[in-house]
C-alpha cells in the first residue's frame, strides 16, 4: 500500500474533501465507489468525516454549511495544499492577488486551515499539519492519485502559485495544452487549459481517484445516480474518465499505465 509517512512539502497537494448538502448520501456513495469507512465525526468538528481506505486516511466529507441567509456553496472536491506556516501563507496567497474565503483557523490540535481563490477563482484550501499530517495512503486503487488546475490564464496562476507557494509551472514536452506543477523538481500535480472544459466551466481545481478499471467504476456511478461528464478514455497517463456524483461534485477517476 503506498503510504505517505513523510511530512507533505509546502505546496503539495496534501488532502482532499468534499462539503455535501447531504453527508450521509455522500458517505454511502464513495464507500461503494472507492470502499472508503467513514461515519459522521464528533460536534466539535461539525460532524466532518475522516473517511479511511484500508485503515489510513483518505479524504474528508462534511455537512455543508452556509451563514443564515446565505445560500450553501456549490458541492466539489477541494485540494488542499501543504504548507509550514498556515498565517504566513495566507499573508502570500493576499499578496499574490488572491482571495481569502475561509481565513487561517485552527482545527483543534490537528492543524491549521485557511480556504482561498486563486486570481483567476479557482478555490483551494491550505493545510498545516500539526496532529494530522493529511492524507495516509495516496496513488492506490481508492485513494487520490492527482490534482489538476483548470485556468483561463497559465502565466497568471505560474506567478500566483510561484510566488505563495514556491510552485513551478513547467509545460510538458510535446504538449503546448499541458503542464506540470512542480515542489523542488519534483511533479505533484498538473494545470491544463479550461479551452478543454466545457464553454462556461469557471477556473477550478479537479481531484483525480485511482480505480482498477475505469469502465467499471464509472458505470457504479451512473448505477448510483451519479452523472458521465467525458466517458471513458485513453489517454497518455493511462484510461480516465470524469464524472460527477449524485450531489453533483465532478472528480476523474483513473486507471494509470503502469510504469
């Protein structure tokens, strides 16, 4: 099992959760697609679940939660990105020309939190570990394996990301429509064009779950009420395909070519 037992870099993906107007459907839902164990959490946290793939952590669901009088937020995955000093990030990603949604808190002894929007609105969320260091077991059948911006402008989220976090983004030898997101040299994740989304798509990032077989779990998602967005596909990383859930959060889902 590829576990992760070293502290996350600053500025690598280091967790993924998905805030769900009904959590208990959401739970049920990614147990059968990815076999995730997770229950409702304690009061303390706002009943936010710790969903684990063979004991380890792998991605969080919550109850979605809104001010009185303001509607709830769309239902999507968001990416956490690893940092050391959560205050000091926050500090950068304003200087940068970001947007602060959710400003630094604390989460009890298990971290520090803050939810922000790049310049061009793609949202992410920033983590400080200090109890938990975030996901436990990645690149394996159900757990995380990428995480992908979508952006109208290239340069600008380079500059953004360069200057919060310390992140390269270096194009793709062969492909002008691809890019790598690189922490000390090393890939953690990829930025694409949103011209390759849907007219309309707004700048986001997209959480990718490894599977055995594509075919077969994205037809689990349509059984389950969820929704086909680009069916199964072939491509340089090995066969994909995007799907969204029944509470409409899309996420890719892939089988990679072995190395």
């Amino acid at each position: 099992m590829p576990e992760a037992t070293t502290p996350y870099v600053t500025g690598t993906p280091c967790w993924v959760d998905l805030m769900a107007q009904d959590q208990q459907a959401a739970l049920d839902f990614y147990r059968d697609l990815f076999g995730w164990q997770g229950q409702t959490g304690p009061d303390e946290f706002g009943g936010y679940a710790v969903c684990r793939l063979n004991g380890k952590p792998a991605a969080g669901i919550g109850p979605a939660m809104a001010p009185e009088g303001v509607p709830e937020p769309p239902t999507v995955w968001t990416s956490y990105l690893a940092t050391t000093d959560a205050q000091a990030t926050q500090d950068a990603i304003v200087a940068a020309g970001g947007t602060l949604l959710v400003p630094v808190m604390d989460v009890g002894n298990l971290g520090r939190m803050l939810v922000a929007a790049d310049p061009q609105g793609a949202v992410f969320g920033v983590w400080q570990a200090l109890d938990f260091p975030g996901a436990g077991v990645v690149n394996e059948p159900g757990a995380l394996i990428w995480n992908e911006l979508h952006t109208d402008d290239i340069g600008g989220a380079g500059a953004f990301y360069g200057e919060a976090f310390g992140i390269e983004v270096v194009p793709v030898e062969g492909n002008d429509q691809y890019w790598e997101l690189k922490v000390g040299g090393r890939p953690v994740g990829g930025a694409s064009l949103l011209d390759n989304d849907p007219p309309g798509t707004p700048a986001h990032w997209l959480c990718y779950f490894a599977v055995d077989d594509v075919d077969s779990a994205a037809d689990t998602v349509v059984k389950r009420n969820g929704t086909l967005l680009a069916p199964p596909f072939d491509m340089v990383a090995g066969r994909m395909a995007v799907v969204a859930d029944p509470q409409d959060a899309p996420f890719a889902i892939i089988k990679p070519t072995a190395q």
